[in-house]
C-alpha cells in the first residue's frame, strides 16, 4: 500500500526527491554558462563584501573598537541566512504546482530544496569570506569555532523555521507577501546584525532580545570573538522559538499541501 | 488496486465552498480498464488529480496497491528554462529510475533530435507534447491516467502513440476521462458517469452511456 508505506522507505523517496528538486533548482537559476552553480555562493559572498566595504569605509553601525570585517562578516552572513530562506519560500508554491503531479513530490519538498540551497549559498559564502580575510589579515581567527558553529547552526535552523511559516502563510494569501517584504526590511537593523545587545540601554536590550535571530548572532559573536565582547543570549530560549517556529510551520505547510489546488 | 474510498472534496470559491466530488468510491483492479464519464465541469479532472495524487481529499481516502502514472503526456511540470535531456533527468530522478535507459527510449520515440538539448520553452507545442508522451511511456506504471486523449503529431505519430499504449500496454490499468463514448467505447470494458458530485458505476460502457445521456436533461 504505497499510504502505508514504511517510514524509512517513505524517508529513501524523501531524499531522492528533494535531491532531484535541488539539481533542478541549481540548473535552473544558475544555469551551465559562466560560473554556473558558483553562483550559489559568490553572490551572497558579492552581497557581503559590498555592505562589509560600505560599514568600512562609512564607519556606519560602530561605535565601539570592534575590528568591523569581522563584526561586518559575522553580521550580514547572519542576515543572509535568515532573509534569504524566507525569501526563496515566498511563493514557493504557484511556479511548481505542475510537478505534484508526480505524486511524490510534496509540497514540504519544495520548501525544503529551496531552504536547504540558501542554507549552503549563505554558509559557504561566509567560510570563504571569512577565510579569505583571515588569510589576509583583515580578520582574525576566530576564538571559540565551536562556538560560533552552535551560533551558526541555530541561526540556520531559525533561518530554515522562519521560511517555513512565512513560505506556508503566502500560500494562503497575497497579503503574507506583501507584508513579509517590509517585516524584513525593519528586522535587519533590529537582527542583531548592526549591533551588540550589550551595546543598547537595559530596555531596549529586553524588547531585542525577543527576537529569536538576535541570539543566535550573539552567539556566533560570542565564537568569534571570545572575551573582548560581552554576549546576551539565552540558548533555551532561542531552543523553543526555533521548536515552536518548526511545528507552526510544519502544521501550515500540511495544510497548505492540503488546500492546493493545481490549475 | 486502486481505491478510492468516500472520496470527497470540497473547493473554496469566492461563493463559498463548492463540493465537487460528494462520497465518491471507485475500484480498479490490475489490467482493468475504466472509462469516466461527465459533463464539462462535473469533476472528472478533480477526479483524476485526486487519483493521481496531485491534489489530496477533503475526506475519504485513495488507496493504491499498484504504480500510477500522472496524467498521459502531461507537461505541465517542464522547467521551461531546461532543456528537455534536463527535463527528462529530473523526472528519472524523481523516479528513481536509470536515465540512460529513458534518454535513448525518448530521443528514438520523440524524434526530437538535438533540440533535446534546447530548452524547452524553444519548443512548439506539438514539440512539447511529444516529449510528455515519450517521457509518460519511458516510466513504467501498472495503470495509466489519460485526462482526454489528445492528438499528439501528425496522423503517423498519432499512430505510433496508440501502438505504443493501446497495444504495447495493453497488459495495463486505465482510467480513461472523456466526454466523447466513442473514446471510451474503444478502449475500456467499463464506465463510470460522475453527475452531480456522484460516481456511477456500470459493468458495460453502453448503460454508462444511456445513463449520460439521461442525467444530460
């Protein structure tokens, strides 16, 4: 019975089409000409260098004697990783309604392909550019890697949640849309990404540090430049956003996959 | 076998819910061969996306114990910025099936030659169709939906079509939409007429067909 289909056979045809969704995807924005699937990462690392060489130059969003690369890098590698998910997941569903006539590809895999391919675009842009600064000398290396890795997994995991629910609500209306691309824009200045909540008066630190990003960029912080910050994060916390985020965005995406209706 | 079992699914329209299919069963056995009858709108393309699997149920449940194809020479699920070999991989991806295998099936059953290697969108819509119905036959499936029989080609591979699933496959399951009898007369032993939300099922097309006719006044 193939809707009695054992768990790990259902999870073997999971992988496969999520590895095909994801070829696709590749081959489709980034194409076989010039740099092909470099793009992946040479674009967020594009997108990275422009705003580190903007902060550097304008001194924006520095206040304290932070080396600013690195607090740049760490920064807006985080802002990429989050906006980038979301953004891939908005309306994710209208241009592929076509190939849930192949019954095995769902709706969640669409999600997914695309989560898991602006999760590796934002990290290899970010390992590249910070290994190539520290090769430099513009950046040094890092004082706690585990650290920073914890940081970076949550922030991906927040990133992967986030797009869920958002890429899940556009499914159910026009309006998400519209409103997602505004929320974005005022949360980057608010994500942690320009600033260190230690740097903010106690009643500002309280109202960022509802937003579960902001600790996760504390975190990677925390890595990477050990004892010359003070960080303000709380793992537990940033722990049950990210669960209760999955689970809100799983129970949207089945209901979306529900609700579809194809041409 | 497949199965449909209470199968209802209800569309929300701007004039409130629509109940397309009202409790709707149907079984298809390996190598039967069904024909389904209705007017236009009467939901006999919500049934084939139920059973194929695009769409879920409001309520009930479709069970399958055999392979189900997507609809015959589909092609609405091309990348129209891949070519169609590109194409052509991710569905064999997707299937978990050998692409050297389908690739040569395609190119000699297509007669696409290189625009194989062109992306699709370059493709005319005749040229499309003949990928989708290659690509249909290069899969294997115990049962075949066809949501209308369409003329693919000219009159000669139009021919090789029906040689290819009416004969070579003849083995095979069908489900078979179509408004015109003559169609389902030709390839199926059974019918099923979908009036008002409702599945009615016959053991020969022609009660089917006298049962259309009368649910058309």
């Amino acid at each position: 019975m193939y809707d009695e289909t054992s768990f790990a056979r259902s999870l073997q045809i999971q992988f496969r089409v999520i590895g095909a969704l994801l070829m696709r995807e590749i081959i489709t924005r980034y194409g076989r000409d010039n740099l092909g699937f470099l793009w992946l990462f040479v674009e967020p690392m594009l997108f990275t260098l422009f705003v580190t060489a903007l902060w550097t130059t304008t001194g924006l969003a520095h206040g304290r004697d932070l080396p600013i690369v690195a607090f740049a890098v760490t920064g807006y590698s985080s802002v990429l990783l989050w906006r980038n998910c979301a953004n891939r997941c908005v309306m994710a569903i209208p241009p592929n309604l076509g190939l849930l006539y192949h019954r095995n590809v769902r709706v969640l895999d669409l999600f997914i392909s695309r989560i898991l391919l602006e999760i590796a675009g934002a990290t290899i842009s970010f390992v590249v550019l910070a290994t190539f600064f520290t090769a430099f000398g513009w950046m040094e290396p890092p004082a706690d890697v585990v650290g920073m890795l914890y940081g970076w997994l949550f922030l991906g995991w927040f990133a992967a949640a986030l797009a869920l629910v958002v890429g899940a609500l556009t499914a159910y209306t026009e309006v998400a849309e519209r409103l997602w691309h505004p929320i974005s824009y005022i949360l980057f200045p608010l994500s942690g990404a320009l600033f260190m909540v230690d740097w903010l008066p106690s009643n500002f630190q309280k109202f960022v540090l509802i937003l579960p990003m902001v600790h996760g960029v504390e975190m990677l912080r925390g890595g990477y430049f050990g004892s010359a910050v003070r960080t303000h994060f709380d793992v537990g916390y940033l722990f049950v956003a990210c669960l209760v985020m999955t689970l809100i965005g799983l129970a949207l995406v089945k209901d979306a996959g529900l609700r579809v209706e194809v041409e | 076998m497949i199965r449909l079992e209470n199968v209802t699914k209800i569309y929300h329209t701007r004039q409130g819910s629509h109940t397309v299919l009202d409790g709707v069963d149907l079984q298809v056995g390996k190598g039967v061969k069904v024909g389904i009858m209705g007017r236009n709108g009467s939901g006999k393309s919500t049934l084939i996306r139920l059973i194929s699997g695009a769409e879920l149920p409001t309520s009930g449940r479709v069970r399958r114990t055999i392979s189900v194809s997507w609809p015959l020479a589909f092609g609405g699920a091309f990348q129209a910025y891949l070519t169609g070999l590109d194409n052509v991989r991710f569905i064999c991806r997707i299937y978990g099936v050998s692409y050297a295998n389908v690739v040569r099936f395609v190119e000699e059953f297509s007669e696409l030659g290189s625009y194989l290697r062109e992306p699709v969108r370059h493709y005319s819509g005749g040229m499309r169709a003949r990928l989708a119905f290659a690509l249909s036959m290069a899969i294997e499936f115990d049962c075949f939906l066809i949501d209308e029989v369409i003329v693919v080609g000219d009159s000669r591979f139009h021919e090789k079509c029906r040689i290819e699933l009416f004969e070579k496959r003849k083995d095979r399951a069908l489900i078979l939409v179509s408004h015109d009898v003559n169609t389902i007369k030709a390839h199926c032993e059974c019918a099923s007429v979908l009036h008002d939300g409702k599945l009615h099922s016959f053991e020969h097309v022609d009660d089917a067909y006298a049962f259309y006719q009368t649910s058309l006044h």
